[in-house]
C-alpha cells in the first residue's frame, strides 16, 4: 500500500516542489529589483525623483536585493525545505 | 592587500601612477606590465569583489582619470570586478590575452563612447517607434558603431551607446542638442553621458584563468 502511494502521489509532490520554487523565484525577482535600482538612480539624475525620495527608495531596494540574493542562494543550494 | 584590481589594458608608454580613490578603498593606481601591454591596476583584499554602488562608481571614475591621462593611448576597459591573486596571475593572463588584446585596440584607437538614453515624462504617451528612427537618422551616419543596451525600465525609449571619433566628438554633440528640440521628442528626458572608455564595444573577458 505504502508503494503504491510513493507511486500515485510521488510525481505530484515532484511538481508541487518545483511549483513552490518558482513561486519563490518570482516572488523574489531579483533581476526585476537590479531593474528598478536602476530606474531609481536614473530618474533621480534626470531630476524626476528628490534625493530623499531617490535615498529612502535605493536602501529599501537593496534590503529587497539582499534578501532575494540570500533565498536565491538556498534555493540554488536545494537547502529550501518545502512545508506543506 | 596583495591582489590586483584590474581597470583597463593599455599599451606601453602610458604614464599612470596617480593617487585617487580607487576601487576597494584603495587609494593608488599604478601600472603592472608585460611586454607590450600594462594592466593598469590597484590593491585590493579580495579576487571576488562586491559590486556595490559605491565601487561601480569609482570604478567608472578612475577609468576615465586613465583616459584622461593616457595622452593618446587607447584604453581596454575591463568590466567591474576583475581582480587576480599576484602579478604574476595577472601577467600570465595578460600573456594569454595578447592577440584579443590587438584586435580591441584596432577596433577602439583614437574613438570614444558616448550614452544616451531617452525616457518618457511620467505617463506620457510617446511615439517609440518614430522617435527610434528620428535618433537613429541623425546619430547612427556620425557613429563608427552603435550598439542598444539594456531596457531596465518601461519608461525607456532608448538605451543606446555609440563608438564616435574623438575628431567628430563635437559634431556628434551638436546633433544630440538638435535632437532634443525635435518635436518627437518633446515629452522624453533626453541623458547624454560621456565620454566613457568604449566598455560596450569591446569584448575581452580575462577573468576565467584567475
């Protein structure tokens, strides 16, 4: 029985985890946050954005690179446990 | 700090011993050569380099106080981050590299790169399409080449970096202030960066025998 279980319900966990990665994935885009930092700093040197926007705007963004840099890393080190 | 930052190759004769800030809170750039090429280069604690805003800066910076200083040599930029363990790392990759570095040379002697970057004014509705062929007729016949660069916004028309003749630098500047009076571009920011060492049109990599 136990066999037979591994056998039905085991592809499905396969595609759930690999679902769960690129949920992560997306929702930690770091190529879209290197875009954005870079949006910041040119819209600041066009005069669109004020320093204290374009500051307050650039740490924000780095905390959100650093941490997306940090899940991307497990992620590629298969050390992110999938919870269900 | 016994590694060696590497900003750009140049050919012998260059005078570039200079104090500034340099890359990793370095604060002295000097030259390490092999036969005929020197690497112009600092100290720095790491082979593995963080690029952070701060470093990408002075990286760029100190390259052009090189180009400033080169007296007519031309410059092979090297992208942020190439740093070896010894100069004698660094010379055997320079050895290795000497043919590519030949070939960069020729294709960038006596020639400047230039940015420009168009961005429409906060939801305005452009044209892209026409306002790319207006730049490209009056800009692309006084580039030796030009090459588009990354889209990291929606708001940008264009991202564009153009190889110009330092003779023709003054001819090129011109038609970008006629540009930007152009009635396609009347609701774009108009960025006209440089001149900068020709990074986009090289392309030597001598990172990989580190």
């Amino acid at each position: 029985m136990f066999v037979l279980d591994d056998l039905l319900f085991r592809p499905f966990v396969n595609i759930l985890d690999a679902i769960h990665t690129i949920a992560l994935d997306e929702l930690y885009d770091l190529e879209g946050l290197e875009d954005e930092r870079k949006e910041n700093q040119l819209l600041y040197e066009l005069g669109e954005r004020s320093e204290s926007e374009y500051l307050e705007r650039k740490e924000a963004l780095e905390e959100e690179i650093e941490i997306a840099r940090e899940v991307h890393q497990e992620l590629r080190s298969g050390r992110v446990e999938v919870k269900r | 700090m016994t590694n060696r930052y590497v900003y750009g190759i140049v050919e012998s004769g260059a005078d570039l011993e200079f104090e500034t800030d340099a890359v990793g809170g370095a604060n002295e750039v000097y030259t390490v050569s092999h036969r005929r090429y020197q690497a112009v280069v600092s100290d720095i604690d790491t082979t593995d380099p963080e690029e952070t805003d701060e470093d990408a800066k002075r990286h760029d910076e100190v390259l052009r106080e090189i180009m400033e200083r080169t007296n007519g040599h031309s410059i092979i930029p090297m992208q942020f981050g190439m740093a070896f363990e010894s100069n004698r790392a660094l010379k055997n990759v320079i050895r290795g590299a000497r043919p590519a570095f030949r070939r960069a040379i020729r294709d960038i002697e006596g020639r400047i790169e230039l940015g420009l970057k168009l961005v429409t004014e906060e939801d305005a509705d452009v044209d892209r399409e026409a306002i790319e062929e207006t730049v490209a007729d009056a800009l692309e016949s006084l580039a030796a080449q030009s090459v588009e660069n990354d889209h990291f916004s929606d708001r940008l028309v264009l991202n564009r970096s153009y190889l110009v003749e330092e003779d023709e630098r003054e001819t090129f500047d011109d038609a970008v202030a006629e540009l930007e009076d152009h009635p396609d571009l009347e609701d774009v920011m108009v960025q006209y960066t440089g001149p900068f060492a020709p990074y986009s049109f090289v392309d030597v990599k001598i990172g990989a025998q580190r």
